[in-house]
C-alpha cells in the first residue's frame, strides 16, 4: 500500500449517504485523484445505531464502489460510534496505518479535534476537511 485514505463516517439513511458522508467521500476520491499511479486504499468507518439496517461504513463502501473504486482497496469498519471509538477500532484491525503515509477525512470543522485525537492514538495523518461539506 502507498497510501490510506481513511473517512471517518456520518449519517446514512437505510443506505443512502447523507450530504455530510458524500461530501467525506468526494473529499477522498479527490485526494486520491491527486495520486495517479498510487496504491491508494480507503477504509469507510463507523457502526449503526440500533434499528439502522445499515451502518455507515457499508454505506461509505458501496458509494464508493459505485464510483469505480476497486474492492480490493475499500476496507470497511463498521465500529464505532464517535470519532475515537472508530479510529480505535481501524488502528486496532489494520495497524499498519500508524506507519503509512496517510489522510484521514472528516468536517472542516472537526480537524483539529480529529487531529488531537489520532495523535492522542499515536497516528499522525494529515487531517482534511471536506470542501464541500454542507453545514
């Protein structure tokens, strides 16, 4: 892997993204645009709440599934409720994160709570806010 494009995840409804988790999916198909030639993999984060039939993970995955990513490099982890619950749970499962260069995507707004965070977890991404993102 070259680099991880990890995307902290946001409201679905019975498995349509929200504009929030759209636009934190833009944001990296983006990003990895930017590598041409790069073995750029995605982890989709973020569990369900109870009656949910999905959870935002899966739905972060098939979005960008249907977007012509390839599902070799689209890792779902479907854990975790908050910001540090779900970055627990994708250190925990795929550690080699801590070690490759690599983004981790959330709300202009939650940058530098979702930096500290990680670091706070001994990763250090570089933190990006989605443009588009609609408040």
């Amino acid at each position: 892997m070259d680099m991880a494009i990890v995307i902290l995840g946001a409201s679905q409804y019975d498995g349509r993204a929200s504009k929030v988790l759209a636009a934190r999916l833009d944001e990296a198909l983006a990003i990895a645009g930017e590598y041409p030639g790069k073995n750029v993999h995605f982890y989709t984060l973020g569990a369900n709440m109870p009656g949910d039939r999905f959870t935002e993970a899966q739905v972060a995955k098939t979005y960008l599934l249907n977007r012509n990513v390839d599902e070799t490099r689209v890792h779902a982890i479907p854990k975790g409720n908050d910001t540090v619950g779900s970055l627990e749970a994708v250190l925990k499962e795929h550690a080699l994160l801590i070690d490759a260069p690599s983004y981790l995507i959330t709300d202009p707004l939650h940058t530098v709570r979702a930096k500290l965070i990680a670091r706070q977890l001994g990763w250090t991404p570089k933190v990006k806010g989605a443009r588009t993102c609609p408040y």
